[in-house]
C-alpha cells in the first residue's frame, strides 16, 4: 500500500521534473535568438534538413489528401443536391484543421525523429560535452538553430499543404466529376476568410512548429546516453509530438471556432 | 552539398511557403475579389433578413452583379438595413428595382435577387431600393399554416 502511494508520488515528481527541465530547456534555446539572428547560416542549414527535405511527402500527402477529401465530400453531398459546397467543405477543412494537423503529424515523423536521434546521438557520443570543453555552448550552437528552424519550416509547409490539398481537391471535383470551376472557387471564397479561417490555421501551425521543435530537442538532448536509450528517446519524441498535437488542436479549435 | 546551393533550395522553399499563403488569403479566401471590382453602394432595408450574411451574392436575372456588404440594424425602425455593393459595370440599374432574398436550392445560401423596374432613372452610389421582400422563414410560414388549420 504503501510502495503503491510511493510509487505514485515518484512518477508525479519524475513527471514535474521532466516539464521543468523540458521548460528550463525552452528558456535557454529562446535566450539564444539573438544569436540565430545574428549568425543565420546555421539556420539556414537546419531550414534545408527539416524544411526543405520535408517538401516531398509534404507535397504527396497533401495532394492525396486533397483528392480523397474532394472525393469524399461529392459522395456525402451529392446525396443532399448540394455538391457545389465541395469546395467550401475541402477549403475549411484543409485551412483549419488538416493542413496545420496532418503537416505536424508528418513533420513529426519526418524530421522531429532525426533530430532527436541527431541531438541523442550527439550526446551519446559526448560531442555535446566536448563542445562545452571548448567553451561552445550546445544550446546555442546546436539546439537554437535548429528549433527555430522548426518554429519557421512548419507554418510554411502548413500553407504549402493547404494550397495543394484546395488544388486536390479542384482535381477531383471539377476535372473528375465535373462540378462546375466557377461555384466550386466562389461557393470557396464566400465561406473562408482571411481573419477567421487562414489566420486562425496560421496561428495552429505556429504553436505545432513550437511544439514539434520542442519536445523532438528536449527528448534528444535527455536521452540516456547508450543506442536503446537514443531508440527510446526518438519513438517518445514523435508519440509525445503527435499526441500534444491532437490534443492541442482540440483545445485551439474549441478556443478559435467556438 | 555546397553553402550556395544549399542556400537556393531554402530560399525556394522559403518562396513556396509564402507562395502557399498567398494562394490561400488570394484564391481560396477570396480576398482579391474585394479590391479587384470597383462599385457603389445602395442600401435596402428588410423586415427579415433570415440567414442572410455579409459577402453573400447579389444577384439580378441570376447574373451575380454585387455582394452584401454589410448588415446591421437601423435602431429606430427595428428593420435590417442591408448595404448592397453593386459592380460598377452594372450602373444602369433602375430606380425603382425591388429587392427580395432568395435561397439557393434547398438548402443553400440565402441571397438578394434584384427584380428590374422599368424607370429610365438609374440606381447611385448612396441610394436607396424602397421596394423589399423579406425573406421566407420557414417556422413563420408553418406557424401560419397551422393557425389556418384551425379556423
């Protein structure tokens, strides 16, 4: 019984430590800002690793899903005569739910995981404590330019992905099944707007990019120094990211859209 | 891979992502419509506008010609006064065109059809369509039918 409470106590304080070293962490990659922006080739660099490497399954998916979201939404709709508002349903959906959700979810697997392997194994192999031999801070170098490239690269790839999923969808409704173009763009714009809709997708895919940044870092840089503690460490990173992510969208949809 | 070519291929990225904005506030919101048409604004005021909302089509002859631009409510005579934005290259509206609002399909959205009047004088910037419908709510049509009923 009482091991049992014990028990419970320990993981609660684990826990509150973990989210302290998790925050302490945070603190330290924002302290460095100023010298992401002051030497921006390394930012550079980590936009090509996460961003630029990210555009292909970004560029696939978004598609895909832009065909079966129009494929689907005629079959639903078609049932009420209102098959014209397949655009509108593609365009909300992608603006303020999947474009920010989905491009997290893959970013997570795609590039969150090796940049907690990449940081893991830096620490595993004391790189990270050499540096600090020289004198060069590792949250600086090696943390900051690669969160903030995160906190960059997923906004962007959310917008990449919606525009292309708006385009799937078009594929699908007009050249496939021959929704008229015109009701299809203006039944579009008469239901999203800028403030309410794309601001609103914006601001998710912002705090996605913060967290995918994140949690992939944090789980890398506390990882237990051997190969299963590294292993461990990604397969937590993108759990821990694509729950945090779902979860969170619940809560900005229920605070955006309410 | 080299500095510079590792630069262009985040600048394209880069590029695209705001490329991906652009065709979202441009195409899919519809934010080049607003300042592509220049127009003129005629108010109309109705009893009921039902679920009529702003940016909703103004058409005539089921041609689109404007969009609502905004509804609010005139606080002395409890009515909707409903401001119309016509597109300029329709300027030889009649004055005395009545407005009425419409459905689209079953359970589409509500919009304002223009009916053509046969006056030679032609609707301006800041006038006023006097003739109005409101539109048909359903609930006030059953509550009707029934107190028919029961006569």
């Amino acid at each position: 019984m009482i091991g049992a409470i014990q028990g419970l106590g320990r993981r609660t304080l684990d826990g509150l430590r973990g989210l302290g070293e998790a925050v302490l962490l945070m603190l330290r990659i924002l302290r460095a800002a100023p010298e992401v922006v002051r030497r921006p080739r390394l930012l550079i660099e980590q936009l090509y690793v996460v961003g630029v490497l990210s555009l292909v399954i970004i560029l696939v998916s978004a598609l895909f899903v832009g065909l079966v979201l129009g494929l689907q939404g005629y079959y639903t709709l078609v049932d009420f005569g209102a098959e014209d508002a397949v655009g509108t349903m593609v365009a909300l959906t992608l603006v303020r739910e999947l474009g920010p959700v989905v491009t997290a979810l893959l970013f997570a697997g795609r590039a969150g995981s090796s940049l907690t392997a990449e940081v893991g194994l830096m620490k595993a192999t004391e790189q990270l404590s050499s540096m600090e031999m020289m004198a060069v801070d590792p949250e600086r170098r090696i943390l900051a330019p690669r969160f903030f490239a995160a906190l960059l690269a997923v906004p962007l790839l959310a917008a990449i992905f919606s525009a292309v999923g708006v385009f799937g969808g078009y594929l699908v409704s007009v050249g496939m099944i021959g929704i008229d173009a015109g009701a299809y763009w203006s039944n579009m714009q008469n239901a999203v707007t800028v403030q309410d809709d794309i601001l609103n997708g914006a601001i998710k895919s912002v705090v996605f990019g913060f967290l995918a940044g994140w949690i992939a870092l944090h789980k890398g840089y506390m990882a237990t120094p051997t190969s299963s503690g590294v292993s461990r460490a990604t397969t937590m990173g993108v759990v821990h990211t694509s729950l945090a992510v779902l979860g969170l969208d619940f809560l900005l949809t229920a605070l955006m859209f309410g | 891979m080299s500095q510079r070519l590792v630069e262009i291929w985040v600048g394209l990225f880069v590029a695209l992502g705001l490329a991906g904005f652009l065709v979202l506030a441009l195409q899919v919101s519809g934010l080049a419509e607003i300042r592509q048409q220049p127009g003129y604004q005629v108010a109309a005021s109705f009893d009921n506008i039902g679920g009529l909302r702003e940016r909703a089509p103004v058409s005539m002859a089921g041609v689109r010609v404007g969009k609502v631009e905004r509804i609010e409510l005139n606080p002395e005579s409890h009515q909707a006064e409903v401001i119309l934005r016509i597109d300029q290259r329709y300027d030889r509206i009649p004055v005395d065109t009545s407005a009425a609002i419409y459905t689209s399909g079953l359970l589409g959205e509500q919009y304002v059809g223009l009916e053509a009047g046969w006056e030679d004088e032609t609707l301006g910037s800041g006038d006023r369509i006097t003739q109005t419908q409101s539109a048909v709510v359903l609930e006030r049509l059953i509550g009707q039918f029934l107190t028919r009923m029961q006569d």
